[in-house]
C-alpha cells in the first residue's frame, strides 16, 4: 500500500464510515482527504457553532480532540487492515463495529484559527489488536494547532 | 467555600459561561448542575446525533472528550478564582477568556449508553497560573464511562 | 478475591517478581506491601543516589513514573490473574513474561519529600488482554505526590 | 541558536546538571550527546541492573521514562533559555533549580533492546513559565524504542 488508494473500494468504505455513517462525526462535516501509506488526513470546515474562546472565537478544543480521536482511529484500522487485507469489504465493516479508543493524550499547542482545519494520522506501534497512533492537527496556513496520541483497541 | 454555591453570583457567571456563551458547549447542551466545595458538575443529554458507533448507537468519544475537556476546564477556574475571590465578576470574566487547555488525556472505560451523562471535576494540583484537574464521566445509571486528567493555564 | 492475600502463593509469586526477579525494580529497593481486592501497593524508601533536584533533595521524577508504572503494571497482572484464577503458578509466572506497558500519563503534584513512599494501584478497565490502570503515590506523611493512568497489554 | 553549541558555556552548564549534580541522572549515567537548534539529545548505555523483563533482558519501562523526563525538561530548559539569551550563567542555574516536570505522557512501542539508547527532545510549545515537549527514544541500531510528550514549569 506505497501508493494513494484513493479510488480503492477501502478508501471508499472509510469515506463513507467517516463522512456518513457516524452521526457526530457527520455533525462536525468531517470529510476523508487522503489515505496514503501509512498516513490518513481528515478534514473540518470551521463554522460559528465550533467556537470555543467566545473573545477570540477560536476552534473550540472539544472539535480539536473529537478530530484527532478519530483521525487516530481511522490510522489504527488503516494498520489493522494493512495486517489483513485478504478479508471481504463486508468483514472489513463488521471489524470495524468493534473498534474502540482506549486512551488518547491531547497536547493544544497554538489557538484554532483557520476556515478548515486537517489532522494527520499514523502509527507508531501496531499490534493484531492494539495500535498506538500519533496525530497532528494543522490549520489552513499550516500552522500546527494541536498534536494527540491515542491507543485503539479492535 | 466548604458550602454549596448554586445561587451565588459566581455559580451564575459560571453556568451563563459554560451553557450559553460558548458555541460549542451550547451545540452539545452542556448546563451546570453543581459547584461544591472543589467539584463542578456538568451535564448532556444524549441526542442521536452524538452517536459514535452506528451499530451499538453509543456516545461519541468527541462528545465524552469535549465533556471532559470543557468540565476540567471549569474546575481549574474554580481553583483559580477561590485564590483570588476577592476579584469582581468583570475582572473574573476577563480572566476566563485567557483560560485555556494544555493538555488532556481520556481513558475510554465502558460504552457510552445512557439518557444523559454527567462529568465531575476536581483539581489535583493548583497553582496561581497553572491547574492540573481530574474528571470522571457516569451515565444515568452511576457508570463510571470515562475518565481524564487535564492541565490548564490561566 | 475480596479478602487479603498476603500469604497465599499468588501474594508470594508478585512479590518475588517485583522485588528480586526484576533488576531495575532491585537497584530501586521496591517491595510488595499488600495486594488486597483490587489494589496493590508498592513500597520504595528514599536514598540519597534518588533525588532529581539538587536543591530542594526530593525525589527524582524517574523514580516516581518507575513505581507508578510497575505498580500499574502489577495491578493490571492482578486483574488478569483474576480472570483466570484456575491457572497454575507456573502458568502465571510465563504470562507475566509477556506483560508490558502500552502508555503511561504522570503528574506530578507535589515535590516528593520523605522517608518512604508508596504507592497504590488498581485497574479501571480490565479486559482480557488489556487493562488500564489508575495509580496513586503517597509519602510517608499520607501526602499525595504524583498520580498517574496506565494501559498494559498481555 | 541555529549552530551547534557545544562549546559554549550553556551546554557546559547543561550537561553538568544533566550529568553530574543530578544524583538520579548519575546513577543512570545520563550524558549530553548535542544541543542543536531546538533538539537537545540525551545517551544513557545499558547496564544488566537497568533491566526490566528479565526473561528478554530488556530496558525496564522506568529507566525509559526516566529518560524520556529528563530530556524533555532539559529540552524545555533550553526554550525558556532562548527567551531569556541575556541572562547570566548564574541566574540561570537559579532558574533550573525551579524547574519541575507536570506531567509526562510515555509510549513504549518496542522491546528496549541495545547497547545504548538515546532521547532527542524538542519543543511543541514554549511559553515564558510553561512549555511542551516531544521527545523519541532510540536505540543503537536507531530503532524507535518509545516517543513521549511532556508538559514543563518553570
């Protein structure tokens, strides 16, 4: 998997669990950008019910986590599937019902400004059941705003 | 401030802060149940657009970080202001749009069912410009869902 | 489980493990002090080679996060020997060749200060394969030094 | 400070606190490898004492913390130095006298095995009082043993 796999039947299924099939995440308009190697970017426009600093009407941290919770999640079933990829689409869906986070560490390290906002996803420790991924969330003039590291557990 | 606070004009600039001037609490309907001693209590009700896992319609784990994030936040302020409780509201108000999260870790427990979700925070470590606080997350039914430690600076 | 096991052959496995088999855990003089339902405690006394800050004389962070982790990895041991009570001595001892930490979250609250310190821990979480654990340590005046979360994989 | 300032009088300063005046660092044999740009490094070599898993003789998870702290704080030391490049030598081992570690997230992704191990730490977020940092951990063989994130008081 060295190359894009943008127009693969997998990017397609993870698209569309992303985008359309978890109510929150469709809440915050999350949308797939790229899933290439080892890497999955997701993306969020900012809109007026995500601000946080109500002064300085910035991305409120609850969107920054709520990212990087999943951008983290999504990079652990890129790795459990990579460790797997004999498997159906349909077994691929089922696994995916079964993945949960463990823990994730959330380190906000610049305010939130931005129209849109993309966070990063990879994996740092991939096991057959558990993956630590590492995460980071930059802003449209690509100015890091928070990083995270999260453990998913399938 | 050994006694409840509920009609106290910092318990009203509190939940007037946290349940209707920022956005994103008020997208999630976050309300203020309680301030005693050194625990502040916050509240959701569950929305089917809070859902994470579409087929065991559970809460997201964005919606139980931003809880968490945001009730850790409202125990360092408490923290900060009885160290300063001779300050005025205006100058309260002032200090709290310089609040703001370092860093957060959840702990993911159990699924998130239940008909609303209640998170408890209290302040481990508090200094004069620096707070590191603990929260737990339970359902209606007294599960423990989730738990975080958060450091916030003033 | 719901009674002190101080004098039974698990209580004598986990405490040859922690203070003699392991050689880090050795140079650090740590030593069982009780397993009792879901909590175990861990004992170190301070030395003059454990001290981080020069000036003040208290105890180095290194040693707080070693005792924190090993007694949330121990704890999470016990939680998994729990599950499988019906296992022999032997099988335990080759299970616990394969525990290891996956993440560990510290804070430090306080500057460590004492003759002694001990700290606590208990599982969160406790699945079959991994557990997640929440560890207290304490000085020898009750004082609550560093506090710290911990996920562990068998 | 984009050279390398290995000859100058703050890194004979760094790597005497690191190396000599800390007792727990003397006891681990921490040394200063470079301080380059924002990337302090930090070598430690193996020792049949420091292991953890006796049975695959590998580092034990504290030594790796422990490690991994003080390599963050000293990464943090040298951010909050930059600020403040007018300073005296003395005021600044005043400075560090006061500098405390708040909590510490560690990953531990591979077996430590090797003969020596070193921890590069960098900066997330500086502050005047409070800075973030990253740190990884490798083996000889540039293996990445563990990674960590710290947040750092002065």
């Amino acid at each position: 998997m060295n190359t894009p796999i943008h127009n693969s039947a997998f990017f397609s299924l993870i698209n569309k669990i992303v985008s359309e099939k978890i109510p929150f995440n469709k809440l915050l308009g999350m949308t797939v950008d790229s899933i290439e190697d080892d890497t999955i970017k997701i993306k969020i426009k900012m809109k007026d019910e995500f601000v946080g600093n109500y002064i300085k009407k910035n991305l409120h941290g609850g969107v920054i986590s709520s990212l990087i919770d999943v951008t983290g999640g999504m990079a652990a079933f890129v790795s459990f599937y990579k460790k797997n990829t004999e498997q159906s689409i349909e077994a691929q869906k089922k696994k995916f019902s079964r993945l949960g986070t463990v823990d994730l560490r959330v380190d906000y390290l610049r305010p939130g400004y931005g129209n849109w906002f993309i966070a990063s996803g990879y994996t740092l420790r991939a096991g057959t059941r558990v993956a630590v991924t590492r995460i980071e969330l930059n802003n449209d003039a690509g100015k890091l705003i928070a990083s995270g590291t999260g453990t998913y557990i399938l």
